[in-house]
C-alpha cells in the first residue's frame, strides 16, 4: 500500500506474491505481465505495503493508455514506475507524508547539497550511526532527503514509523547503506520527467483527475482489530469515515468517466462500501517478522482489486 502516511497492521512488513488457489480469485484477462527490471522503473525506496510483487495481477487489469495518470497515495511509487510509459500526458503522485514526498521532490532535479549528503552517510554507516542519524532534525531540505534514504535503507525492514511527536523510532535493521551512484540518480531523475508530485491529502488529489485519466489508488488497510497495533508514518490515522468518503470520490471519478483501481483487505466492509464496481478477490502471502527482523512466518491475506469506470 502506499502509501503511505497512515497506520497499518504492525506485524505485516513484507507482500508476496498472490496465489491463484484462493477460492474467490478471479484471474485477470489476458497475459501475466512481468514488470520491467530497469532502475527507471522500479522503486527507489522500500515501502511498507508496496505493491512491486503484486504487479504481474495488477498491471493486466490497468487500461493500455490514459491520458494522466493520478496516484494520491503513492508510497514507493511500485505502480507508477510500472505504468509510467503508458501515460499520455502527465503524472500527479501525492501522499501526505511531508518526509516522504521531500525526497520525491529532491530526486526529481540535480541537487549536490544531497549528494554531498548521501557520500557523508556512507562514510560514517554504522550501528552507532545509525541512532545518531535517527535522533536528528537536518535544518534544510536536502539534508533532509538525504536523512530518509540513509534511514529508509539501514532501519528495521526499512520502515517509516514515527510516534505521538513526529519523531522516528525504528530501530536499526543490521542492513548496510548502499546510497545511490551519481548513474543512479540520473535515471530515477528521468524517471520524474512530466511528473507533478504533491504532499497533499487524496481529496484534493482527486479532484484534478479527468475524463480519459486513470487513478490507481493504495490506501492504508484499517486494522482488523480495535486491539490491533500499529505503525505511523504520518501522525494522522486513516479511519473507517475517511474509507467511507474514499468509496464517495471513487463514485465520483466513475461518474466523471475517470477509469481507477483500488487494492485493500477483503472485509465485508470494504466489499459493502465498494458493492457497486468490480471486485477481485485474490489471496496473498504476506512475511510476518519479529522484531528481530530474523523470525519470519508466511500467512495468507485475503485482498480485493477493485475497478471503477472502465467503459
């Protein structure tokens, strides 16, 4: 999922594939597609919830060109960077992790203060490092960027948690930094070429999305239970009334002739809410770590893809 800037099930880190022996899968017309392997499509960054393997079931369901392409809660960015040769004209990307959306800012342009930033992390990476990084607040933007990759690569499963302050509390994950090359950097920088990238909520992204786009939409899964625990990427919680208005633009955009794609948990909820589009039900194996980050179990989870205004 995206991102994304909301809380989700604590215990669930990594997505698998999905598997075709569910029992309400419906498989997607025509081929499997594989996603492209280059470094100007694929993610940059490690993001909980992200949807890289989920896109040979994706990718398929997706119409063959649009002309713009929204994704309000963009996260890693998998299905842009999957999808991104088929746009027409523009890209709008948007969540409203302020952090997040910085370094898709930062990547999108050359910028040396960043890269002088990125060569300091590597030369110092270490454990003890690592917790100096985490326990400080860089004053420019840069810095800043440079701050959530060096994190965003070394802490535990690569996650974006923060607490009731803001303040970033992952522990460190035994993972070394690897920065990015200046070739690197290059290709993600035109991988962002037509791209309008915003830190905004999904209500004011939507609402520039227009006949012939395409919306793929990743929200953050409400938890299964009041009991559940959670991580926060943002200090804002994505709630059952912001689902409620989410299925209420998803209408919208239908009515508009705005075709879109929504992925979530498969609960009679969100089945309900989104009772009037198309919903695929498929299962997929998630990786359940412990904190160590060693002790791992694979369990099946549920989901739907859910499609809306396709002529």
């Amino acid at each position: 999922m995206s991102t994304t800037p909301y809380p989700v099930d604590q215990i669930t880190t990594v997505q698998d594939d999905t598997s075709s022996d569910s029992p309400t899968a419906i498989p997607p017309s025509g081929p499997i597609i594989e996603p492209t392997k280059s470094l100007a499509n694929k993610p940059f960054l490690k993001w909980a919830g992200g949807k890289t393997r989920l896109l040979k079931r994706l990718l398929p369901l997706v119409p063959e060109t649009f002309v713009n392409y929204h994704e309000p809660f963009v996260g890693g960015g998998a299905m842009y960077f999957a999808l991104r040769t088929r746009v027409t004209e523009r890209s709008f990307l948007s969540d409203l992790n302020e952090d997040l959306i910085n370094v898709w800012l930062t990547m999108q342009k050359p910028n040396k203060e960043f890269e002088n930033a990125l060569s300091s992390l590597l030369e110092r990476d270490s454990k003890e490092f690592y917790y100096e990084v985490r326990a400080q607040q860089p004053k420019s933007l840069a810095e800043q960027a440079a701050r959530f990759v060096y994190l965003n690569q070394t802490s535990w499963n690569g996650l974006w948690r923060v607490n009731a302050k803001g303040e970033f509390n992952v522990p460190w994950g035994q993972r070394p930094f690897r920065s990015f090359s200046p070739d690197q950097l290059s290709l993600i920088r035109s991988s962002l070429v037509d791209t309008e990238i915003r830190n905004e909520d999904f209500r004011s992204s939507l609402s520039r999305a227009r006949p012939g786009d395409f919306v793929y939409l990743d929200p953050p899964y409400l938890p299964l239970s009041d009991t559940s625990k959670f991580f926060f990427y943002t200090q804002k919680r994505f709630r059952q009334p912001d689902l409620e208005e989410l299925a209420n633009h998803c209408r919208w955009l239908s009515m508009r002739g705005v075709s879109w794609m929504l992925s979530n948990r498969d609960t009679p909820l969100v089945r309900t809410l989104f009772s009037e589009s198309e919903i695929i039900g498929i299962t997929t194996h998630r990786s359940v770590a412990a904190q160590n980050g060693v002790d791992r179990e694979s369990r099946k989870s549920p989901e739907v893809i859910i499609r809306g205004g396709y002529a």
